[in-house]
C-alpha cells in the first residue's frame, strides 16, 4: 500500500501543509498552541480531514522509519490510518472540537449546599510520552444564588473535553477548574484527580504503584477547613482514593 503524499510547501500559501496554515493563523492571533491547549476556534470547516490526512502520512513515515515492513504485514497495512483517526477524532479530539454546549440554569432555589460530582472517568494522555493516563476525577462546587447550575453529565462532558488532549495532571485540574469556574462562579471550587500513568508502566521504572493526585482549591475551599474536609470526607466516602 502506498502512503498518501505528504503534503509539500510551495510558493502559493494555498499549498501549504494544513498545520503550517492554522499554525500561522495562531501566531496572527497571538493565540498558544501547546499539546493541551484547544484551538477550535482556528479551524475552519474541513481542515479537522486535511490534518487528520496529514497526520496520516506523516505517521506512514514513522512506520517506515521504524523499518516495519507495511506492505507485506498485514497487521501495520492501516496503522498509519487508524492512528491519525484516533489522535485527530478521539484521544486528543478536545484540542480540535468547540466547548461542548452547556446549558446554565439560573440557581432559582438558591442552592448553597456543597455538590460534589464524580468519580467521573478520565482518559487522557501525557504530553511527554502520547501514552495513556487513566483515573478519576471527583469535583465539589459551592454554589451561591447568583451561581449558574449545570447539569450533572455536562461536568463529565466538560471533563471529557479538558482531558482528551496531550495533557499533564497538574495542568489538567487547573484547565478543568478554569472552564467551570467560568460557567458555574460559584462560592467555591475544588477539582481531585487521580490517575496512572502509562509512560510509569510500559516504560521507563516499570513501577506498578505510581497513582498521581492532584487538587485544586479555590475560594471557599481555600478559606474554609471545615468545608474542605467536608469535601475530602465525602470523597473519600463515596470511592476511597487508593
Ligand atoms: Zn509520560
């Protein structure tokens, strides 16, 4: 099977690789583009397929590089393929994909009873290896009356989104806790996450035991004790944090 053609740099801006087009639109914006920033806003329709393919050829010069015979193994034939697919459309879809929507109920029963949301599932990757991170991620909100209130599977989805990009951990909970901060402004946020890292296991000191956490506190949660133990207590109640 032949790789599709890498894309080539000309004279003409039109020709230029997809990526080094966004690329030039980030720079023009003043906008960051690092593994787990979200440049949504840059892409226009269309350009998530020219990637994708670009990803793919390039990933089809990896395989060669790594002298595996694509040809003739049948196994590696659409490797290149699936893994642009499942870079660009799944595992790191959140750097390409808008917000999800979030609808914001105003709090009319003026709620201020700490919520606590989770464990909710994380899938994510890290940023130095592209290797898996799995864990958990447990969220506690303070609302106020004037907070806006989300509804319970839009916290897994925002998560979701925050986390399917090249991430790490301790930039992950403050990227999550910044996005809800924005919707929810509530009295209060506190955002735990645990997780193990691929790279720890599959490579590297092959440590079996090597579950990372990581919070973060704002607000009420910083001032009030009593209210961040509360928090852990339930936490911990709910799913004990190994
Ligand atoms: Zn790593």
């Amino acid at each position: 099977m032949n790789a599709p053609p890498l894309p080539t740099d000309g004279d003409d801006p039109r020709r230029l690789p997809t990526s080094a087009r966004v690329r030039a639109r980030l720079i023009a914006a003043g906008s960051r583009w690092h593994a787990n920033d979200n440049i949504a806003a840059h892409l226009k329709a269309g350009e998530l397929d020219e990637l994708q393919a670009e990803v793919q050829a390039h990933m089809q010069q990896v395989l060669q590089a790594l002298v595996i015979d694509t040809e003739s193994d049948h196994n590696t034939q659409e490797t290149a393929k699936r893994v642009a697919k499942m870079f660009v459309r799944e595992v790191f879809r959140g750097r390409y994909e808008p917000m999800p929507e979030v609808t914001e109920f105003p709090n009319v029963s003026r709620l201020n009873e700490l919520m606590i949301v989770g464990p909710i599932t994380v899938r994510s990757a890290c940023s130095h290896h592209l290797c898996p991170i799995l864990g958990r991620v447990w969220i506690g909100v303070l609302p106020n009356e004037h907070s806006n209130l989300i509804g319970l599977s839009k916290y897994t989805r925002v998560c979701d989104w925050v986390m399917s990009r090249p991430q790490i951990q301790e930039e992950a909970v403050v990227m999550l806790a910044d996005a809800l901060q924005e919707r929810v402004k509530p009295d209060g946020l506190a955002v735990v996450m645990e997780a193990d890292h691929f790279c720890m296991h599959w490579r590297g000191v092959k440590d079996n035991d090597t579950a990372m956490t990581n919070s973060v506190m704002r607000d009420a949660f910083l001032r009030d004790p009593t209210l961040r133990r509360e928090f852990l207590s339930l936490l911990s109640k709910k799913q004990q944090p190994r």
